[in-house]
C-alpha cells in the first residue's frame, strides 16, 4: 500500500538504481525513507483471510480456483486491492483513509463483496490468525515463495517459515508516523502496546487440525523464525527509529537476490553485502536489492514511511473494526495519554500474550484498562463492534476462546465453516 509520498532521493524505479558503496550509504539510505515528517491521522488497513471450500473446508482450494473467483470481482466500492498469500489466503489492502472509521467503513464495504463473491463460488474467507484444519501448502507458483521456502529450509526453519507463509492471517494497521519529534516515542509505544494488543485479538488455538496450546498460535509460528528477521526493530534505547531500523536491516541476513529471486542460503548479513565482504549474484549490492531486501523483513512493527503494525490476528467481522478502533486511538488520540503507563508492566510479555491471552492476569488488567479508556471516544457506527469487544475482555476471553469453544461443542471443520459464514 502507498501509504506516503517518498523523499526525492529514494530510488522507486529501474533508471534510478545504483550500486552501493558500502554499508554506510545503505545505512543512511534505510534511515531516509524510515519515516516520514507529517501529521497523525491517516488510517490503512489489511485483511487476510484463509480461503476454504465450505462444501469440504479440508480441501484447499487451488490456485486457479481462487484467481478465477477475484478474476470476476470488479473495483471494489471502498477502492481496496486484492492479492493472495502463498496458501491461497485472500488478503484486501485498502487505500489510506482520514481516520479510523473511514478506513472501516471502506474495508468492511470491500469484505462485503469480496464475501459474497466468494461465496458464489462455494469458498468462504476465514478469519482465523491460523489455518485451524489444513496442513501448510503453497500454491503461490511465483518464484518468490519458492525460493523462501529454500532459504527457511537452509536456515533450519523450514516448519516454521512454511506456517508463516501458508497458514497464518492477520489484521494489518497502517499509521502515519506523525511529527518528527515525536517518532520515538510513538515507536515505543506502538512496540510497548504489542503484547495488551495481541492478548485482546489472539485468535488461533489451532494449526492443522491441532490445539496448539496457545491462544495466538500465529505469533507463536512468527516467534520461531529469526530474530534477525522477525524481531523487534526497537534498539536498546529506542530514541532514533530511524537509526534503529538502519541497524536491523543491516545485520539481518539476505533472503532472496535480483533479478530472480536467488535464496541465498548461507547466512549473509546485507551489511557484509554491501561491504564486499561476499559478492552475493557475483557482483556488489544495488539500491533496488537494498529495497528489495527490506520487503524480507517481518518485525512486528515495520517502518515504512509509515508506522506498520503487524502483530494482530485475523478476528470476525464483529470484532475487527473494534480491534482497529482500539489500536489506532491508544495511538493517535491525544485523549487516550497515559497508555504507555497502562502497559509497562507487560510491553516485555510478547509470548505470554501468545499463548495465554487474557488469561494472564497482568494482561488482562493492562487490557480491561486500555479498552475503558477509548471506549467512549468510539463513534456511533462502532457502538456494536466495541460492546462486543468490551464485553469480551472484561470477562478475560479473547476470540481464541470462542472458535475453541465451537471447535470442541461441532468440530473444527464446522466450526470454521460457521465462521466462514458469518454464523456465530
């Protein structure tokens, strides 16, 4: 999603790129296009959503299958884009939107049709942050996934990088990153609200047909890949986002080298790259492997121009506007000061959330307490989603505890069908 204007000097096509003379130059030019200078407010949304066949949900769809179905879906009424994950989840990026209820509004006029497509077809959009029932498959053909499969399998993570790239969805908010001088802080924040947030939206007690033990089995996946890739940015001090993400994408290894999409499979830092200390593709990085490189990394918050955070699960339709409401008003509603007081005591507790959720009382506090203070800021249009989400974390479940619930009274595959449907 094109979230802001780039400076000038950032290199955006082929007749621009330039061979980089070392790991300082790639370093200041990370740092540049980091984030950008402007003012709070803008909202961007995406969705991912497992897509499963409702007639057999253990069956995954086939590629053609899914494409056919987006092939006869026509602009979508809130200007969102499709495109798919590599084991077929349907993910809606919408346009940047002024505030969080707009984007709301155009995401969930987009689901809307993007549902009744699919249903058309016999196929449903699950909004699970993990694929509860089918065993982890890509069907992406691009050469891209599979040369990410090659280096998760050379960096001994092949399990994990195939449930990331297959069988794990999420809710993406996008934010701007506001004034300058107050990007740290901001960035702290973002980082520090990550475990209260995941605890409240943690909705993945299954992989593959399996209880996992956690209430966010998609953070757990995300936690056993690198650090180097997946990660927090955040430095030690955390008072220049900018330098901090400078640092993390030097020493994060290469994935993949132009023009092909080369796995590279020994560990190889971009910052050794761009030093000559290896020759990845027989020759020295350019400014086009330098983006293409940052596209490789997952931290949990990304910074893109914009603040991207990336740590949510996919949760229904009754919930998500809430979730998202939450997120961006603890961020850039002035009204909500104080939050970052709210959750110090857990900002540390990342795989606590995961696989506790609510039921870890110092997340629940830090929880109950963040959804009391926007709840009246919500507008009316978002009455219903934020009663329901109130109502859910004052009794310390998540929306984990309700598909589990369903899963063990019907079964996981009806369950995940009802889900589908829009059935509670």
């Amino acid at each position: 999603m094109t979230f802001v204007v780039a400076p000038p000097d950032r290199v955006r096509d082929q007749h621009d790129v330039c061979e980089l003379a070392g790991s300082a130059e790639a370093a200041e030019y990370i740092s540049a296009g980091s984030l950008v200078d402007g003012r709070v407010g803008r909202v961007g949304l995406e969705i991912e959503a497992h897509c499963i066949d409702l007639a057999d949900p253990r069956r995954r769809p086939t590629w053609a299958q899914i494409g056919e179905v987006i092939a006869d879906v026509g602009p979508l009424p809130g200007g969102g884009r499709i495109t798919l994950e590599p084991g077929g989840a349907v993910e809606l990026s919408g346009p940047p939107a002024d505030g969080p209820l707009r984007a709301i509004r155009a995401m969930a006029a987009d689901r809307a049709v993007l549902d009744a497509a699919f249903a058309g077809a016999g196929l449903g959009l699950l909004l699970l942050g993990a694929d509860p029932l089918r065993p982890t498959e890509r069907i992406n053909p691009g050469p891209r996934y599979a040369a990410m499969e090659r280096f998760f399998a050379a960096s001994g993570t092949a399990e994990a990088g195939a449930a990331m790239m297959t069988a794990t969805a999420s809710v993406q908010v996008n934010l701007e990153a506001g004034p300058a001088a107050g990007w740290a802080e901001r960035v702290r924040l973002a980082h520090a609200l990550g475990p209260t947030m995941i605890a409240i939206a943690a909705n993945s007690p299954l992989l593959a047909g399996r209880f996992t033990g956690w209430a966010s089995t998609r953070q757990q996946v995300w936690g056993r890949l690198d650090s180097a890739r997946c990660g927090p940015v955040l430095g030690a001090s955390g008072l220049d986002p900018a330098t901090d993400w400078a640092r993390y994408a030097l020493k994060a290894p290469v994935m993949l080298v132009l023009p092909d999409a080369t796995p590279v499979e020994d560990w190889v830092p971009f910052a050794d790259w761009a030093e000559r200390r290896v020759l990845l593709g027989d020759r020295p990085p350019t400014t086009a492997d330098l983006e293409y490189h940052l596209t490789t990394l997952f931290p949990p918050v990304r910074p893109r121009g914009w603040v991207e955070i990336r740590y949510l699960d996919a949760v229904p339709d009754a919930l998500w506007p809430a979730v998202v409401f939450t997120l961006t008003a603890l961020l850039d509603d002035p009204r909500a000061a104080g939050v970052a007081e709210v959750v110090a005591p857990v900002a540390d507790a990342w795989d606590t959330a995961a696989r506790l959720g609510l039921r870890d009382r110092r997340l629940h506090e830090s929880a109950v307490a963040c959804i009391r203070m926007v709840l009246d800021l919500a507008p009316p249009d978002l009455a219903e989603s934020m009663s329901l989400l109130a109502d859910s974390v004052e009794r310390g479940r998540c929306p984990a505890d309700d598909f589990a619930d369903a899963a063990v009274r019907v079964g996981v595959a009806p369950a995940a069908v009802a889900l589908a449907q829009g059935d509670s």
